[in-house]
C-alpha cells in the first residue's frame, strides 16, 4: 500500500502544504531539446529525404521514396474491416457521440447593421489544413484519433493530415480503423519531431499544416512547443490528473478505481481525494490496498500514488469546492447528492463529471466532450480542444459614407493623440466637407 499524503484544510499551512503537492514543472531535458532543434532544421532544409532517413533510424522501417510513407484510403477501410466487430461498434459509437457534441459547439457568422448604415460583424472560417499526431507502437490510442479528428471536420476543415509512427513497420488496426471512421484525409507513417517538423514547415509530399494537434512523447512535445507560432498547437500538456470531491457516500472501491483511472497513465499522473468525511477517506484507503493487487499496471499506479496523491479531510463540502477552484484540475469528479448543483459553483475545471454514476473514464472515450484537457492548473485560462480551435475569426467592417464621416472625426482625433498623422489623414479624407 502507497503512503499517501494526508492533509486537512483546517491546518495553519494547508494552502501552501496544497501548492506543495501540485507543483509540477516540466523539465525539458537540454539534450532533448538539442535533439529537437537539429531534426526541426533538418526536416525544413532537406524535406523528404530528411524524413526518410528518420524513419529508417528511429523506426527501423526501410524506405526509399516519400511515397511509400502515404497509407491509401483503401488501407484504412481494410483496418477497419478487420477490426473485432465489438471494437467497431463501441468506435463508432464514441464517434457518434463525440460528432454529436462537437456539432453544439460550432462559431457561426454574424453581422449588424448602424442606423447610418455602417455593417460590423464576425466571419467565421475553418483552418485550411489540419495535422493530427497519433502516438504509434505499444502507445496507440484509437480515443484520441476520434477526439481529434472529429471536431476539426466538424469545423468543416477542407483537409486533416494524420501522421503516426509505425515501429518495426507495424500498423495499429485499431488506430487506422478510428482515421476511417473520423474522416481523416490522409496518413502518413512516420513520428517524432519529424512529423511535426514536416507537418509545421511542409515537405515535399507532406503538406504544410495550419494546426497541430495530438498526444507525443517528450520529443513530440518540445517540437510542438518549438514550431508553434509557425503553426498553431492545441496545447502544451502535463501529467494526467483527477480530482475527486465526495461527501462520503459513493462506494469506496468505486472511488478507489476512478482514481486508479488516471494514475495508471504514468507515474506522474496525479490523483486527489477531497471529502468532509474522514471514515470514508479511511474506506478508500482500504479499497485501494484491496484493489491494487488486482491492477496490471500495479507499479505504475503505486508510484503514482506514492509520489503525487493527495487525500484531503475538508471541514465541509463548501471547503471541498474551494479546494477544487484552486486546483483547477483537468478532471473533476463530483461524486455527491446535488452534484449538478454543487457543478454551479466550480470556477475552474477541464471537464466535470456530475454524481457518483459518472466515471471519469466515460469521458476519455465515448460521453461526446472533448478528452484533450488543460493540465497543471491551466484550466484557469483554457478550454478543452473542440470545433472552435479549428475555427478562425475575422471581424467585418463595412462603413457608409455618413458612417466614416462619423467615425472619421474620432479615429483622426485618436491618431493625433498618439502622434500618427497618416492614420489621421486617412480617416480626415473620408469626412464629409
């Protein structure tokens, strides 16, 4: 059984002995980043062969042209052709799901017009292109190609790039299958900082892309961080995490696997229990002594648990929900009566699952929301990935003569305030004499 930290919040220090168990830094490894540099310039200087080369270093795939990097429309549907019929099912049910969402969330055009006729507005339209990373080998994630790729031709995005490593040449069925079922346009088997490379500065047979999204390793990870400004990223993410807030009536070994459920991720990942209740927080610690023998992943949770969670004994559910806010978790468990409620006055949270019948793993794969959340407290000032990332906002504005004789005066008063004597004359010409 892992020792976990226990904490309550009528402690003096709680707030900061809190902070303490949160904190979480992502230390990029200089050689990483050394790494990454060089194969980012390669990539953008020499294009195909570049990448050729890559592949056959990192993945032990012979290739001699960028051409065979390309699976066919006809490969994906013979992936999902083949796939368990049970898989396909439950995939395209998630996919169901996740389209219907993402179809709420679409930004629509809008316009009005001034009494003098002047027209002010907001168009929406899609990226051009879109890149998709997928993680390949014993790291592949069917859920993600969905939650990806979904939104972004939700958003009516005219072309979606996936790239995926394929180690050893071996293909994920699973992952081909969800490209199909997604939409996705064209695949292209190679990873790494390469794949974001050619995705960010395009090459030769990849296209150039206008947004990157999807999970990595930490090369992928600092690439993304690297191209981004010559592209867009969905974000920089840390550890998976889950915050449980309880009032003490949920079962415990319920409550025991949900948090199991994130820290199975890696050992990073960070699991916390909040509850007024101090017996229960005793009956969880029992069910997880119980439970984790059971675990395949039994190390990693251990670790997890040793090293990162948290059990805190609040005075009251009012307390629960002010530890919540200032932890700003990416997921939010609120196991409780009332929980819709109690949801009402969450500040901060990636994704909330309301009463004790919604399991946090329900999200990562089929209830619709967006899995792609904001880590490590960012959930302050961001949002999960959805149809509006793959959307772009231009503002319109269409001035009538009386309208930029109207607006003139004040613009030109404005620029001579600041010194700006051209901008000034430009709106000086168009007032009315």
């Amino acid at each position: 059984m892992p020792e976990i930290r226990q904490l309550k919040t009528s402690d003096e220090n709680f707030w900061q002995q809190l902070d303490a168990v949160l904190a979480w830094e992502q230390s990029t490894d200089s050689g990483v980043v050394s790494v990454v540099n060089n194969i980012l310039a390669d990539v953008k200087k020499r294009g195909d062969a570049a990448l050729l080369e890559y592949t056959q270093k990192f993945d032990r795939v012979e290739v001699t042209t960028a051409a065979q990097l390309e699976l066919s429309k006809e490969d994906l549907q013979k992936a999902l052709d083949s796939i368990n019929p049970e898989h396909r099912e439950a995939l395209e049910l998630a996919a169901k799901r996740v389209r219907a969402y993402a179809q709420h969330q679409k930004m629509e055009s809008w316009s009005y017009t001034e009494a003098d006729g002047t027209v002010l507005g907001q168009k929406i339209t899609p990226m051009d292109r879109a890149g998709l990373y997928v993680p390949g080998g014993k790291a592949a994630y069917p859920s993600s190609v969905l939650m990806n790729a979904i939104p972004a031709k939700v958003a009516e995005v005219p072309e979606l790039i996936m790239v995926v490593p394929t180690p050893g040449g071996e293909t994920n069925d699973l992952v081909l299958a969800a490209a199909a079922i997604s939409g996705v346009d064209r695949v292209f088997t190679v990873g790494g900082a390469q794949a974001v490379a050619a995705l960010a500065y395009g090459t030769a047979t990849i296209p150039k892309v206008d947004i990157i999204t999807g999970p990595g390793n930490s090369y992928v990870a600092t690439a993304k961080r690297m191209v981004y400004g010559v592209v867009g990223i969905d974000m920089i993410a840390g550890p998976s995490e889950i915050l449980v807030v309880c009032d003490g009536k949920t079962d415990p070994d319920w409550i025991a696997m949900d948090l199991f459920s994130q820290a199975e991720h890696d050992e990073e990942a960070q699991s916390i229990l909040v509850s007024p209740d101090a017996d229960f927080l005793d009956a969880v610690k029992a069910s997880i002594e119980k439970l984790l023998l059971e675990m395949p992943r039994k190390e990693i949770i251990e670790t997890s648990l040793k090293n990162r969670a948290a059990f805190v004994l609040a005075e009251n559910m009012e307390e629960a929900i002010k530890v919540a806010n200032h932890i700003a978790p990416e997921h939010l468990e609120l196991s409780m009566d009332d929980a819709e409620q109690w949801a009402q006055k969450i500040r901060h949270a990636g994704a909330i699952f309301m009463g004790r019948y919604t399991a946090e793993a329900l999200g990562d794969y089929c209830a619709g929301p967006n899995h792609v959340l904001p880590t490590s407290g960012t959930a302050r000032f961001s949002s999960p990935l959805g149809v509006y990332d793959f959307q772009k906002r231009s503002s319109l504005i269409g001035c009538s003569a009386q309208g930029a004789s109207d607006l003139g005066q004040c613009a030109a008063t404005l620029a001579h305030g600041e010194g700006l004597v051209a901008h000034a004359r430009s709106a000086e010409y168009r007032i009315k004499k």
